[in-house]
C-alpha cells in the first residue's frame, strides 16, 4: 500500500524547526554589541546621532529667579500692604546683569526674561494696570503670590544627569544641550552600511526593461528605509547569481563596513549562492523564522563586519528591515533595542491563521468607523511580491504565535512603521 505525500504548496505550512520572533531578538541582543568609536562634533552635527556621553548640566537653567511676562515685578507683601499702588523704582531688561533691590512700596517695569528684583518673587502683566492720578502704578486685586515668575532651577537642576550616553539626539535634546552651552559633543561614529541585492533577473531602475527581468525594488526601499544621520550608506549596486562575484563583493566590502545588507539568495535554491559565500568568508546562520511574511533570513559575520541576508520578496524584506534590521542597527551602536509601541483597535476584517506557532504581520492601516472609532483596516491580500499593500499601509497588524482566530471587532495590535525606528 502506498501513502500519498502531502504537496506543501504553502511554502510557510513547513514549519519545523523554526526560530521564534522573540527568541530572533533575543539572540540579536545576546550576540551583537557596539563596534562603532566615539568622535567629538559640534551641536550642529549633533542632530539624529548618538550621543557617546552622559551629559551633567554644569548650572541651573534658569540660572536666575526671571520674569515670564513683560510687566511688573513686586514683593507680593507690599502689594498688599500698599492696595496695588506702587512706586516705579526701576527698569530691568532682559540680559541686565545686576542685581535690583527695591525700596518699600516700590515695583520694577520688566521685561520677559529680565532677573527678577532681589527682594521681588510676583509680575502683573503690563496689560493689567493704570496709573494713579499721584504717577503710580495701580496692579488690580487677585494676583497670586510667584505669579508670572519663573525659579532658578526650574527647567534643570544643576548637577542632574539629562542626556544619558546611548541615547538618540532629538530636536528637544539638541534644545536641552544648547540651553547648558554645550558647543561640542561626544558622539557614536556613523554606522557603515552597505546595501546590495542579488539575482540575475534584478535591473536597475536605469535600466531597460526586457521580459523575465524585475526591477530592484528592495535596494532603493532599504536605502530610504535605513537613510539616518546615525549611518552611512554604500550603495552596491546588484550582484548576479554567481558565486565568484558575491565572493568578492563581499569580502571588499567587509573590509570597510560595519554591517552589510543583501537582499535576495537568501533560501536554498540552486541559484541562491549567500549560504555558500558566508560560509567560506566568515559565519553564518540561516534562519527559519516562524514569522509570516520574512521566513528566510540570513545572519552572520565576515571578520567584524555583521551580514544580514534579507529574503528576495519585497514586502519580506521590508518587514525583516523593520523587525530586525532596526535592532541589529541599534545593538551595533551600542542602543538597547525598543519595544515597538502598538495601539490596541479593533479589527475591520476576519482571518483563520492556517497555523499557530508563527507570528503574522499583515500590512495595514487605521481608519474610523462609522461611529467615530478607530479599526485596523488589512490589506486583501498576502502575497510576499506586491508592493502595492506595502504602499497602501501605514504599519503592521501583529497576530501572535498563540492567536489562530480573528473576528472582525476583536481587538489586534497595530504597530505605525515609525515605531520601529531606533529612537
Ligand atoms: N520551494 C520553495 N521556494 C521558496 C520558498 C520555500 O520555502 N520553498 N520560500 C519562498 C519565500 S517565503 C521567500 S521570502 C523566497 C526567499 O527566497 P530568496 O531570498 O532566495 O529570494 P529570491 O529567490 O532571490 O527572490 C524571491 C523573489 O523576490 C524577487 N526579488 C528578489 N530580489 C528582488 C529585488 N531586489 N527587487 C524586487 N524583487 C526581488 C525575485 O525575483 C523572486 O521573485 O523564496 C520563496 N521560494
Ligand atoms: O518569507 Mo517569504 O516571506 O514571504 O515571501
């Protein structure tokens, strides 16, 4: 009697042995550490890179008591001891270095930013006085004490530690390294990325077109995806399936980068050659992963330089980038990897996983309801090679191992492709 095989005409139902999202980010977590150097740089060259330092802040900022308001200033028990009628004692603007002490019954004419008067801790805004019928300045009932004043300290402490090494310069910290007069910075060097794809039918885009051929979609997405001040990019062009000349690419490119990115070759086909090449080069492990769409990817080392093989399918590729590629970039730049933030959102669609065990990213987008709610809307269809679901979608729609179900209206986490960015 014969048996019949089964055609495993889904080629994500071949399931054994098969690496788990989390389990991926762990080993990338465990196995890769800074390679990068430090160099010192102006703020202005600061912007989107890694800062290599703590940062202490030398002094309080502010550094003195100071209006917020232009105005005047007053000791808060005159004010009330006087009924709002005060003498003009002095002017302070704004970059004054000396110190004013008022005399009883005396206010100060201020200006936003101005020290405040020693023995003064209350503005009234210039909008809400008069002046007396004897030249003084009348300040209505009501104002509180400390109102419109702002404390020395009150922004930063001196002596508190505000910028931690590691972390990644945003606009609001170049502003927070600028307000302790900070000209130079220690920074990661650039991370030295090198980007190729493989396949005898890839073309580039300058190419002509002929039949049996496909454009390189996934080389100019993964240099727009990765495109950072943190790194830099070589561009290496496409590689044909031949072994002798992946060999080679790589080798002269490892030599000076630190992470090199293929796309394509990465499975065991007759032609995917990147198995072999890194294997005489360097390391390698090829990895199955239990995820849907991504399931063959690539991860190894020539020397110190760290190869990720993406697989060929464009919307593998990119979603391989966004989950692994971002933390391997931050791990080499010696960054904790982050938890992606996704919002909770009811489904607008129905699926039956033909499997649990893997993990599925389907391409999405947020959209309201007709009641005002946000659902998560999925792209129709799955296929690894259309781009066009890639384009339409604004994240991805996280269906954990564990789930096998999803009725329209249960809740699914929707991840926005900015949150996996290294921040
Ligand atoms: N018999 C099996 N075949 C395939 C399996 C399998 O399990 N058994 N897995 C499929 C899956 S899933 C993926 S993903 C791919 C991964 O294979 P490779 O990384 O070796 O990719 P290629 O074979 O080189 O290409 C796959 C596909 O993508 C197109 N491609 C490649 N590079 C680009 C590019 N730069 N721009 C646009 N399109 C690209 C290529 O022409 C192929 O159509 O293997 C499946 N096969
Ligand atoms: O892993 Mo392959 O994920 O989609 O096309």
């Amino acid at each position: 009697m014969s048996t019949t095989r089964q055609l495993l005409d889904d080629c994500f139902l071949h399931d054994k042995d098969r690496m788990k999202h989390a389990e991926v980010l762990d080993t990338i977590d465990r196995s890769l550490n800074l390679v990068v150097n430090d160099e010192e740089l102006s703020l202005d060259d600061a912007y989107g890179r890694i800062i290599a330092q703590d940062v202490i802040a030398p002094r309080n900022v502010p550094y003195t008591d100071n209006t917020a308001v232009d105005g005047y200033a007053f000791s808060h028990a005159d004010y009330i001891s006087y009924e709002g009628k005060l003498a003009l004692g002095a002017l302070i603007a704004a970059g004054d270095s000396h110190e004013v002490t008022l005399k009883k019954g005396e206010c100060a004419r201020i200006f936003t930013g101005a020290i405040m008067p020693q023995n003064a801790e209350t503005v009234a805004m210039q909008e809400d006085y008069e002046i007396t019928e004897d030249g003084k300045i009348f300040i209505p009932s009501g104002l509180k004490l400390g109102a419109n004043c702002r404390k020395a300290g009150e922004d930063l402490k001196a002596e508190t530690c505000v910028i931690n090494q590691a972390e990644l310069l945003t606009p609001a910290k170049i502003a927070t390294l600028a307000s302790i007069g900070m000209a130079q910075i220690k920074l990661r060097k650039k991370l030295r990325i090198a980007i190729l794809s493989t396949g005898n039918e890839i073309l580039d885009a300058s190419q002509p077109f002929s039949a049996g051929k496909v454009y390189d979609a996934n080389r100019p997405m993964l240099k727009a995806l990765l495109a950072s001040p943190m790194v830099t990019i070589s561009d290496l062009g496409i590689l044909p399936d031949n072994e002798a000349a992946i060999t080679q690419a790589m080798r002269d490119a490892a030599q000076n980068h630190d992470l090199i990115l293929t796309s394509g070759g990465a499975s065991r086909g007759d032609e995917d050659h990147m198995l072999n090449v890194l294997s005489n080069l360097g390391k390698r492990h090829l990895w199955q992963i239990a995820i849907k769409p991504g399931r063959p990817m690539m991860f190894g080392q020539i020397n110190n330089c760290v190869v990720v093989g993406l697989p060929g399918n464009p919307v593998a590729s990119m979603v391989c980038a966004n989950l692994y590629v971002y933390p391997v970039i931050a791990k080499l730049l010696g960054m904790p990897i982050k938890q992606p933030q996704g919002i909770s959102v009811a489904a607008d669609f129905e699926i039956n996983k033909k499997k649990t065990d893997r993990r599925e990213f389907l391409r999405g987008w947020l959209q309201e309801d007709e009641n005002g709610n946000t659902i998560a809307v999925k792209f129709d269809r799955d296929g690894s090679g259309l781009i066009t679901g890639l384009r339409k979608a604004t994240g991805l729609i996280e269906i954990p191992e564990e789930v096998n179900k999803i009725n329209k209206g249960d809740r699914v986490c929707f991840v926005p492709f900015h949150a996996f960015k290294p921040s």
